[in-house]
C-alpha cells in the first residue's frame, strides 16, 4: 500500500512540475484558445444611430464571422453611458461582454457625478482603442471671424457674451469649450443642450455663437456654409476637413480632444483573450473599407492593443480631472 501511494504521489508530483515548466505564454494562451465558447455582446450605452453604435456594428459583423460564434450588439442607455457600462462591468470576466466605452464613461462621469455604480479604473480592464471623432471648433457666420485668433480678439473684447453650445453638461463638447477657455484666457458662457443634434441646430440658427462639436453631425452644415469651421482639436487635420487647421497650426496650443470610444472588458478578464480580441478589432479597421467609413465621417482610428489603450485611458484621466476641476462640473 505504502509502495502504491508513494507511486501516485511521485506521479502526481511530477505532473504538476510539469505543468509548472510549461512556458508562461502558453499556460496564458490557454483561454485564448477555447474562446469564444458560446454567443458574445457589445454593449453600446447610448442609443442607436450614434457613432458608436455603428463602429460597434462593424466590430460585430467581422467578429462573428471570424469566431464562428454570433456577436450581437446591445443598445443600453441611459444616466450618461452608465447603465450600460456597469452591465458590463458585472458582468463575467470572460470577454463573451464587452463595453463599447468612451470618455464619458471612462473618465468624464467618475469626476463629474457624484454617485457612480462602477469604478471605471477597477471594473473594467481594457480590450483596444477603436475610433476617435474629430471635434472642430464652428462659429456662425454673422460673428464675421474667419480664423481662431480672431475669434480669441472678439471673446477678450466681451467677457462672457460670446456664448457655446454643447450636447451636455460633461460631454466632450462641454469640457473642450472650458480647456479652450482655460488655455486662452476667455470666458465665454455654455449652454448645454440635450444631445449634439439640437446643440448645432441652434448653433445654426444663430441662437447660439459657436459650438465645439463632433465633426460627424456637423460636417453637412459646414460643407453647406452654414458654419464656419475655424479649427479641429486633433494632432493633425482630419481627413474629412483637409484644408481646415488643427489648433496648433492656428497658433493655439494645449487644445487637443480627443472624443474616443474603444473595447474594454470586465476586470479580470484573461490578457490572452483581450489580446485575441484585440488583433480583430485592428484587422476590421485596418481595411480599406472601415478606413473609407472611418475618413468619410470624420473619425480616426489609432492602433491600441490592451496595454497601450489602458495607458492611453490613464492620461486622459489625468488631463481631464484638472480641467474640471479648475472649471467646477458637476452632473445631477
């Protein structure tokens, strides 16, 4: 007896050194391996229609047919992007749901609201940065000011009657006016709107002087004349405004936004697996077909695997929680 269970203790011994040899990434390739195991989710928190919904689409569509397992998308709004953030957020760590984040659910909402059903830096764990919307600074054209400085001339000479429109209080509009603000020594007054659509609708009617507002729902009145584009908030010009500058080139620095969205996971999920993830996200967008549709609208795609993106997310945090520090924003 004692022989037999020395035998099954040196047996067993000797499968777990073994296990214990086995290269590090293979043991982590492990989970990449049997995923996905059953049908998988993109949260999109905001409503159908937007941009983000439609990039989640073209994740979704390329990763069904990729992973052999259908790849749906789940339309969650609500309280700013946080209901269906934290959906996801309880969700179980094992990439099957993911959260189409942005900088609102990301880092935006934690500093402004003041109660959150989720820790954005401990819930979540990152996937891939998929899109950013360019954001570009339109003035109406009875303001009669066709370059930046000229704009900055016309604030300064009025403190606070000059007046911008934005999608919220806390949206990405909102908190590019105050870093705008800041950066330039101006004060101008927000008027926050219920969504984008209605901000640049009175923007163009002339109710309200100008607005930092996403390229995609501005672009028609823009190529209409309707508004005047005097600068976009990137690092370089977007495809879909060539001959409008960037911030820096109209002698304006420290004003770069970026309105981001991208993939991110329940924390805990398996490095293996969001890097799997990952390499799919950039083989869609990677295409001559996203990319037509990504310039066509204004958005910009930069290659982000899970360690770039999560640094990525940590600077901006950083960033932004001076800025609305500094400017006070606060959401019911």
């Amino acid at each position: 007896m004692k022989t037999i269970f020395s035998r099954h203790c040196a047996t067993l011994a000797g499968a777990v050194l073994a296990v214990a040899a086995l290269p590090a990434a293979s043991l982590a390739a492990e989970p990449a391996a049997r995923f996905p195991a059953r049908p998988m989710k993109i949260v999109v928190p905001f409503p159908a229609g937007g941009y983000s919904d439609a990039l989640a689409r073209l994740v979704a569509t390329d990763m069904t047919t990729a992973f052999g397992q259908p790849v749906v998308v789940e339309n969650r709004p609500g309280a700013g992007g946080n209901i269906g953030a934290d959906a996801v957020a309880k969700s179980a760590p094992d990439g099957h749901a993911l959260v189409m984040g942005t900088i609102g659910t990301q880092v935006i909402n934690p500093l402004i609201y003041k109660r959150m059903p989720y820790r954005a830096d401990r819930d979540f764990t990152p996937v891939a940065f998929v899109a950013d919307a360019e954001t570009v600074l339109v003035v109406h054209p009875s303001l009669h000011v066709g370059s930046v400085k000229e704009l900055i001339a016309r604030a300064r000479e009025k403190p606070g009657g000059l007046t911008f429109a934005s999608g919220g209080t806390g949206t990405t509009g909102h908190l590019a006016g105050e870093l705008f603000k800041a950066v330039t020594g101006t004060s101008i007054t927000h008027v926050p709107y219920k969504g984008n659509v209605p901000a640049i609708t009175d923007v163009v009617g002339g109710q309200v002087s100008m607005s930092f507002a996403t390229a995609q729902p501005a672009l028609p009145f823009i190529r209409g004349g309707q508004l005047i584009a005097l600068a976009t908030m990137g690092t370089v010009r977007t495809a879909a405004l060539p001959q409008i500058p960037t911030f820096a080139e109209a002698g304006v620095q420290g004003v770069e936004v970026r309105n981001w969205t991208g993939l991110l996971a329940p924390a805990g999920t398996p490095l293996a697996v969001r890097q799997m993830l990952a390499a799919q996200v950039d083989k869609t967008l990677q295409s001559p077909s996203a990319h037509s549709m990504l310039a066509a609208q204004g958005l910009n795609y930069t290659r982000m695997g899970p360690d770039a993106f999560g640094s990525f997310i940590r600077g901006e945090s950083a960033k932004w929680e001076k800025v609305v520090r500094e400017a006070g924003i606060q959401a019911d």
